[in-house]
C-alpha cells in the first residue's frame, strides 16, 4: 500500500513539473513574440520592439535619423534615441502624416533625442504625434534659423505637457529668436517647460509674451543662464495656472518693480526660486528688500537669499534679510575740495608754462 501510494505520489510530481515546464517554455514563446527586436541585425545599440525603441551611441544613426524609422511601429508609445550625433531632424520626423493620416503615431507617448549634437530641426518635426505627452531635446546644439522651413517646430502636438529645451540652443543671446521657436504653437496642454542652462542674457517682455498660448503652463524653469532683468509677460489673462518659477543661478542684482509687481498677480504660484543670484546689498536693493520683506509670494528660502556684494565688504555672503533698511547705502561722491582744486589748477598751469618754454 505504501509503494503503490509512494508511485502515485512521484507520477503527481513528474506530471505536476511538465505543466510548469510547458507553462513557462509557453510564456517565454508569448514574451519573446510581444518583445521582437526589429533591429537585431541591423543596428548593435538599438533595441526596437513593438512598442519601445531605445537608441544608445548608434555610429549607423550618425546625421541620418530616417535610417531607423522603418523600424518603428504602429504602436510605439515610447522613443529614446541618445548618444547619437543625430545632427539634424527632418520633417514629420516620426511618422508619415502628409498622404494618409492612418501612417499617425498615436500611441507614441514620449521622445527623448538629447545629447545628439542636434544643430537643425526643420518645422512640421513632430506634425504626426498628436498625442505626444513628452519631449525631451536636451543638450544639442540647436541653432535657430529664420525662413520657410524653419516654422511650426511645435504644432499638432496639443497633448504635449512636457518640453525640456535644457541647454537645448547654441548661442541664443537675442530671445526674439527664441519666441520664434514658439510661433504658431498649440500647445495648450503643456505644464512644464525648461529652458535653463541655454546662455540667455536677456529676456525682453516681447519674446516673454510668447508665453502666453501655453494655457496650461504650471513650471517655467529659467535657472542658470545669464538673465539680469527677465520680463514677465504683461498682457492679461497670461501664466494664470503658474506654480513654479524658476530664475535661480542667473545674474540679478535686483528685482525690477515691473518683475515683483508681475509675480503679485500671478495669484496660483506655490514657489518662487530667486537664489544664486549676485544680489548687491546697497541703495539700489531698498526696493527688493522692502518686497522681500512685505510680499506673499511664496519665495523659497526667503531667508537664505544672500548678498555678493554691498555698501561694505563685509557683506559678502550675508542674509539679504538680516540686513537693516539702513544698512542698504550708497557711497555718495562729494564735490572735490579746495586742496585738490589747487593742486589740479597748479598742474594745468605747469603744463601751459611748459607749452610756451
């Protein structure tokens, strides 16, 4: 009876283990089908299924993006291309939209093409992602261009909510240049834009009003450039859901009555980040100073904002707030005293004398 019971026992296990074998050698043909490399063969550092591909330092991409596109499917929800010299993006870069709108990559959630040395993108890039949520061109160097080509770099993609444009551009010191990236835009789902580490020296309240179609814009990062007066947009009804603004790591000594009087009607903002900048603690602060002190905008770290300089040396590295009113002077230039009036009419003297010797 033992036996017979020790028998059944084994056949129960062996019987158990082949259904687990097939059960695992079935799902591994089931996940091997759903994860097919497209690429395999074609390109060493690509993977491309049927809804992800992933480009790292592909040499065979080098200024050529269009060779990998008929490796891209239907149904592709996510796009990262990185590391390889992509030099440039030809319209309608992903997908084909201009004889048949079923070519549409509507699936396609995000793209990330940064650090790809990209120095050109023609206009009408992304025309066939509509419902494009993500789009990261970090790290390139983009040179804009004016002409008829070089229009629409950001339209038909309404669903669009993040662009980081983070040291996106090659020397972008004239923001007229960069508002033209932003014509005709409907992206009016965008929530988070990012321009920080892109060398801008000014920012004019003309290209500041291109802002304002971006409906939806809840993050505005602007950190680390070279920016000593940003303008914020002045036409009503603009930036009206802003949260966060970020103008740390730039080159402000001061704050503007127009920039303080600007961030007290944007009634939605959470955080104002104005660190790092090279505040110059004298005459010229009393009005930041008494803002800093008084507003309720939401500064973060108020207390931490430090002066680069001031009226004395002293002041170096001090809390801005820490400070008096009476603390913030200018050194004032008085007229020259007689002695040194003296002494400048005797040279000017001497120099005559010497003219007539």
């Amino acid at each position: 009876m033992l036996i017979k019971l020790y028998f059944l026992c084994v056949i129960g296990i062996y019987v158990s283990e082949s259904k687990i074998s097939i059960s695992v050698s079935e799902s591994n043909d089931i996940v091997n089908t759903k994860m097919k490399d497209y690429c395999k063969g074609h390109f060493e550092n690509c993977i491309c299924t049927d809804t992800y591909v992933t480009c790292h330092n592909e040499v065979k991409l080098n200024g050529d993006i269009t060779k990998l596109l008929h490796y891209i499917k239907d149904d592709v929800i996510n796009i990262t291309i990185t590391g390889c010299n992509l030099k440039e993006l030809p319209q309608n870069t992903f997908g084909t939209c201009r004889r048949a709108t079923s070519l549409l990559l509507r699936m396609l959630k995000t793209v990330d093409l940064s650090n790809n040395n990209i120095m050109e993108i023609h206009g009408k890039s992304f025309h066939c992602v509509p419902n494009l949520e993500t789009l990261i061109l970090s790290n390139n160097t983009w040179e804009i261009y004016r002409g008829p080509s070089k229009t629409g770099y950001f339209t038909s993609i309404s669903s669009l909510k993040h662009l980081d444009l983070t040291n996106t551009f090659k020397e972008i010191w004239d923001t007229t240049k960069l508002a033209s990236v932003f014509n005709e835009t409907d992206m009016t789902s965008l929530e988070t834009l990012k321009l920080g580490y892109n060398e801008l020296f000014s920012f004019s309240l003309s290209p500041a009003n291109f802002f304002c179609p971006l409906t939806s814009l809840k993050t505005l990062d602007l950190s680390h450039n070279n920016l000593e007066d940003p303008s914020l947009p002045n036409k009503t009804n603009c930036l009206e859901k802003l949260e966060t603004l970020d103008v740390s790591y730039n080159r402000m000594t001061m704050l503007t009555q127009k920039f303080m009087d600007k961030l007290e009607n944007l009634h939605t903002l959470e955080d104002v980040k104005l660190d790092n900048n090279p505040f110059s603690c004298d005459c010229g602060l009393i009005k930041t100073w008494k803002w800093l002190n008084s507003t309720k905008v939401p500064v973060l770290n108020k207390k931490d904002l430090k002066c680069a300089s001031g009226y004395h040396s002293s002041y170096r590295n001090t809390p801005i707030l820490s400070l008096s009113l009476s603390d913030l002077k200018c050194e004032v230039l008085g007229s020259p005293s007689n002695t040194a009036v003296k002494a400048s009419t005797g040279i000017i003297l001497s120099v005559i004398g010497l003219r007539f010797l």
